[in-house]
C-alpha cells in the first residue's frame, strides 16, 4: 500500500532522514521506534503529506504524493490520512461533538449519526456537549482518535499518542487504537520511544539519525 524509496530530509543544513527504504501493507499496523530527534515524528509527517521530501519518493496505493500540487496533497490529507497527536490537537472553543465532526466538515457535510456512532465507539457518549478542559486528558485523547477515524481514512498515523498521559490511561487508549485497526483493517504507522506502545503493532522498525535499521 505504501512504498517508500530512498528517502532525505533536510532542515537547513542537518540531515534529518537518509536513505530510508520501506514497504507497509494494506492493513499493517507498525511501530517506528526511536529517541527523541531520531527522525520519526518527521518521517510520519512526510507520509501525511504535511511536509514534502528532499530526495526520493512516496508512492501510496500506486500514487507518488510527493508529486501532488498543493490542492491536491490537501485533499490526500483530508480523505487518505487520520492524524493522532501526542497533544490531542483539539480546538478548545468547539465541543467533543465538534470537533469530531471537523474532518466530515472539510470534506463537504456531516453525517449527525455517524458522529453519534463514532462518539459511543471511543466510550464518550454523554460527553458530546463538554469542551476539552471539561474532560481528562484520556478523554481528549478519544476524542483525538474519533476525528481521526471519523472520515474512513486509509492509514491512520499516530504521533507519541499516549506521550501526555499516564501509564494506565495509554493502555486504555492502545487497546482502543489497537481494536479499532483490527476491525477496520486500517493501515497503522504510530511512532514511540516506549517499548510497550511498540508491543502492540505487528512490526517494529527502529530508527537513529535519521536512518532505519532493522
């Protein structure tokens, strides 16, 4: 589903990613192992297309994003990609219900059951009216991963999503991500420094300056 081929990165003058080679499979759920400034959470962002290559290529389901103007890397993000922060990234002045809605927005109109359905999957119903400081941050975290699922994308990236909670709450939300890419056959690509976290995927790579190695 997704090859990656002799990928660079530079910021400025320091090589950030180098010569990275990978191929994951439709429904694959991995982990990227690394330190802090090893390069992960950059690798991550160059497949959700927030950020574009130096050197090499992206190909995804036989289309190479690295080639995509503007508008369309925008709606590869909106269709293709779900994106799980280790901050949640939600918008503080919208409801749980909106900000799960949010990507069904972008993409053109709201499916009001879809959202209920979504809310009661990830364990928030009567949580629909709160605001995010109205909830824990494993309550933010869910709603995180309902907006990310909320528009049926095909690879879910998930960035040190239990980074900003404790130990018990980021089982909780791994054994939420874990079953839901099971059921749904998503494609997984999470990035942590956690071996457990790693535990869940099916794959561990490991990754330092910016290289894999296997």
């Amino acid at each position: 589903m997704i090859k990656i081929k002799n990928l660079y990165k530079f910021y400025g003058a320091q090589l950030v990613l180098k010569n990275i080679n990978l191929e994951i499979q439709k429904g694959e759920f991995i982990s990227i192992m690394g330190s802090s400034g090893s390069g992960k959470s950059t690798f991550l962002n160059l497949i959700g297309g927030m950020d574009l290559p130096d050197r090499g290529e992206i190909i995804v389901n036989q289309e190479n994003i690295t080639k995509l103007n503007d508008d369309k890397l925008t709606k590869y993000r909106r269709k293709k990609i779900g994106f799980i922060f280790q901050f949640f990234n939600l918008l503080p002045n919208l409801t749980v219900f909106e900000n799960i809605q949010m990507p069904l927005l972008l993409n053109g109109g709201v499916d009001v059951s879809k959202v209920e359905m979504m809310i009661e999957k990830v364990g928030l119903k009567g949580k629909e009216k709160c605001y995010p400081h109205q909830i824990s941050g494993g309550q933010q975290q869910r709603v995180a991963i309902a907006r990310a699922l909320i528009h049926n994308p095909e690879i879910i990236l998930a960035d040190e999503p239990t980074g900003s909670l404790d130990s018990k709450t980021g089982k909780s939300i791994m054994d939420l991500i874990s079953q839901i890419a099971e059921e749904t056959n998503k494609t997984v690509i999470l990035v942590t420094h956690e071996d457990y976290i790693a535990s869940y995927a099916q794959r561990i790579i490991k990754m330092k300056d910016g290289e894999l190695i296997y």
